[in-house]
C-alpha cells in the first residue's frame, strides 16, 4: 500500500507519533500530499518575529507572504510571539543604542505594520502571546492596530500573555481576558486615565468566569494598583482570587506593592518567584502571609564584597515553622560593585567564594535545627555571572559541591541541591548581520 492510499486515521496516528520530530514531518509532506494537511498541524504551530532590525522586517515580510497565499495556516498558529526584545538587548549599550536610533528614524515601532496585523487577525486559536512595542506609548499606535491587539489577547483560546515595552496600557481591557491564566507585564506603564477601548464595556459579560493563575511583574512600577484595582471590581470577567503563582521585582516598587496588595489571594499562592538586590529589600516579604507555599524562587545579587547568604537565612528564618515548602532555588546573579578599585576575580573563583562561606552553616542552622520547613527535600543554586565564559567541568562541579557538603552537611543531605550556570545571553535575537555576537559573550 503507498503512501498515498493510506486511510486518514491511520495517518493521523503516524503524524502525531512523530509531531515532536519536525525534520521527519516536513519530509513526508514534501512527497505525501495526504499527509500535508496533517502534518502542517504541528509544522505551523509557533510564529516568532522576535529579531532585531533589520532583520525583524525580512521575517515579517517572509512570513506575511507565506500566509497570504495560505490564509489557512494561520488558525493551527498557537504561539505568537512578536516585536524585538528592546528591554531584554539593554545590557549590551552598542545593541540598545542601534534600536533606539532606528525606532527614532522610522518614527514607529517595529511591530507597528500592517503585515503584523493580519496575522493577528488570522491567529484566531493562539494560545501564548508575547508583544514587544519598543516602549512606546500606546495612543501613538493607530486605532486599527490597537484594536487588532484588543481582540488578540481577549480571545477565549488565549492562555498565556506576555506585555512588553509599552507606556500607558489600558489595564482595562484585561478584565475580559476570560482564558488567561498567565500574565506577565514587563517594563510597561499603565494609562493614566481610562482608554476609550475600556469605555466601551461597563456591565461584566455574561458566560463562564476566568482565573488568573499565574502573574509576573519586572520595572512595571506603575501596573499593579491599576490591574488590581481592574481584575478586582464587579465588571472583571478574570478573577485573581485564585492566584497560584506570582513572580515580582522587589528592587522596584511594583514588586513592594503587589506583596502588599495581593494578600487577597496569598492563601493560594503555591509559587513565589522574588528578585532582591540589597538587604533591605530582604524585610519586605514576609513568607507567612504563605501559608500554602511549596516552592521558592530567589534572584539574589552578589558582588566580590557582598554574599547574600545571611539576608536568605534571615527572609526564610520569618517563615514560621508551619511552613509547607518543599523546594528552594536561589538564583545567584553577579553585578558590578558601585566602585572598580577592586582586584577582579574570575567567574570560577566567585562560585568557590560563595560556596565555601561559612554562612552558609548559619543558613543550615536557620533551616534544620529550627525545623523551619520540615518538609524542604529540594534545593538548587543556579549562578549567573557576568562573564559567561564559564562552563561547568566535572572538576569545578565537585570541588563546588565539596565546598556544600562542608559548609552544611546536614541540609545538603537533606536536600541533595543541584548547581547549574544559568547562561542569560541574548544572543538568540541578534541578527547575524550585526556581528554584535562576541560583545555578548
């Protein structure tokens, strides 16, 4: 029997056998016309537009031509991720600057084409959407395009939204977001009086009510009492009530004021992912306002002067011994001291510096013999130093782990804790033409 008189369910059994490998996939529907329409399914399933220019407008217009002679891929399109990474570059100064002049010589962003608006148009089962708006203010973009982005992210298949660089957003709009589960607001500002878009829905629809699961804010100082104050009033469609996750920036005040203003749902909290700087921003939380918490996530700073081991057993020594949490993982970022009349160390030298402190025994301590979480059984240390050079031989992978088992031997046998580098390069969005891609290394 040839491929070509094969019966549709015995087809569609073989292409969802291999949909995880898309090499096979594109071959068998180069030479089975059958198959075609299975496999572009799965072939067809993520469009990302996420370069910087120029070559964000080649991809545009490559996948604009592709989908305007096939208007019927776009529905089997479930992630859309669209708009350059202006605040992710903003490490590197040559990168930032080149984006920066060439949004000023355009006059508009990137995303700002009508190109991109027919494929949101056609995007109508997208399940995960990220915009990136180049950190313009919402007003300058037209009525059209605005309103092609209202009806993307309220559309009922929309599980997961990413906001990127926008000034003043109508938060407004979100509260008929009835299939988000994830949000996450990253460097945007809300609007400061209420968008004619929101205008237009006063009454709560009726019909089935959505639950925010998950909720990420980074220097989005201006978002949270605004997008509270809108999820939280009789109109909304999406409740926050049942927040199970929530990942925010203590180093600025959005992430003090959603600790604050969230306690409406902090008994269903199960994940709280915070990033720290100074030991100051250590007193801000308070993980018995928790009590359901199983996982931690922490981004803490380090410096060739500054450990923050103490800070960490201080913020988990407030947990209260009722505490239900079952995993640790500390991110461990290097940063710059405010002075350079220092002797530099190397990456490898830092990971040895913080693994052998002798605070981590205070650590233990705080953890163990108080029995704060008897029911921790995981933990990781992840790094990020700034030269990411550094990888992990087995050499330095065990002279690290030495270095725990010494300085706590009761909580590394409790917790066995894994230690990864955590490359955080962007170099995944720089063109090729720009050969920028050793400035990042």
């Amino acid at each position: 029997m040839s491929l070509q008189s094969l019966p549709l369910e015995l087809i569609s059994l073989i292409v969802e056998e291999f949909q995880s490998d898309k090499k096979s996939l594109k071959n068998i529907s180069l030479v089975s016309r059958p198959f075609l329409h299975a496999c572009r399914t799965h072939l067809f399933t993520v469009l990302r537009i996420n370069s910087l220019q120029p070559a964000f407008d080649y991809k545009c217009k490559a996948w604009y031509d592709l989908v305007r002679r096939s208007p019927a891929l776009l529905p089997y399109i479930r992630v859309l991720e669209l708009g350059p990474p202006i605040f992710r570059v903003s490490k590197d100064t040559a990168v930032w600057s080149s984006q920066w002049g060439d949004i000023m010589r355009r006059g508009v962003p990137s995303i700002h084409d009508e190109k991109l608006e027919f494929i949101m148009a056609g995007a109508t089962n997208v399940k995960k959407v990220i915009l990136r708006l180049e950190y313009q203010p919402w007003q300058n973009f037209s009525p059209a395009f605005r309103q092609t982005v209202l009806d993307l992210i309220q559309r009922e298949s929309v599980a997961s939204l990413s906001i990127e660089d926008v000034i003043g957003f109508p938060f407004e709009t979100l509260r008929n977001c009835r299939g988000l589960k994830d949000l996450s607001l990253i460097s945007i500002t809300a609007s400061e009086h209420p968008s004619d878009e929101a205008q237009t829905d006063h009454q709560r629809q009726s019909g089935r009510m959505g639950h925010l699961e998950s909720f990420t804010a980074i220097a989005s100082d201006q978002c949270i009492g605004p997008l509270i104050d809108t999820l939280s009033s009789a109109r909304s469609n999406l409740d926050i009530s049942r927040l199970q996750r929530l990942a925010v920036n203590i180093t600025g005040t959005d992430g003090r004021t959603a600790l604050s203003r969230f306690p409406i749902c902090s008994q269903t909290i199960t994940t709280l992912d915070l990033r720290l700087n100074s030991s100051k921003e250590y007193d801000v939380c308070d993980l018995q306002k928790f009590p359901n918490l199983r996982s931690l996530f922490i981004s803490a700073a380090y410096t060739p002067f500054y450990r923050p081991i103490l800070p960490l057993a201080r913020l988990l020594a407030r947990g209260g011994k009722s505490s239900n949490l079952q995993e640790l993982k500390i991110f461990f970022r290097q940063e710059s001291p405010d002075f350079e009349e220092f002797e530099p160390e190397s990456p490898s030298q830092a990971l040895t510096r913080i693994c052998m402190s002798r605070d981590w025994k205070e650590f233990e301590q705080k953890l163990t013999k108080q029995a704060l979480f008897p029911s921790l059984r995981k933990m990781s240390l992840v790094f990020r130093p700034e030269d990411m050079t550094i990888f992990l031989n087995d050499y330095l992978t065990m002279s690290l782990h030495l270095c725990l088992v010494k300085a706590m031997p009761a909580l590394y046998a409790l917790t066995n804790p894994t230690i990864e580098v955590y490359d955080d390069r962007f170099e995944q969005y720089i063109p090729n033409i720009f050969e920028t891609k050793n400035r990042l290394y």
